[in-house]
C-alpha cells in the first residue's frame, strides 16, 4: 500500500485571554510529537516549550487530549 498524502493538519485554536484547556480532537502518540506556536495579533511567531510555557494529557488516547 502506499501513502499518497504525507501533509498533517495544523488545527488552529483562537485564544480570548481567559480559555486555558484546548482539546486537541486528534492521537498524538508522545507529549514531545506536538509542536505548539503561539502567533500574536501582530503576527509574530512563537514556539512554546512544554512544561515551561503548556502541559499536555491525553498521549495515547485515540481521541485525542
């Protein structure tokens, strides 16, 4: 079988300055698979670093975290 689509979906989450919890929707395996970027209304870039700037429960599941 071979894979003809190797492009992951980005979900993008809109922050108010109050919403804390983001569901993901989606398995990751590993808390290190994701890669969170925060963009300010500027639309300046940022990567966080997990257990620094986000936490992260869920790996594994099939529904996401």
């Amino acid at each position: 079988m071979a894979i003809t689509n190797t492009t992951l979906a980005s979900p993008t989450y809109n922050g108010n300055g109050a919403t804390t919890a983001f569901a993901t929707g989606f398995q990751f395996i590993n808390n290190s698979d994701l890669l969170v970027i925060v963009t300010s209304s500027t639309g300046v870039e940022t990567v966080q670093t997990i257990t620094t700037h986000y936490t992260v429960t869920g790996a594994g599941l099939s529904g996401g975290g």
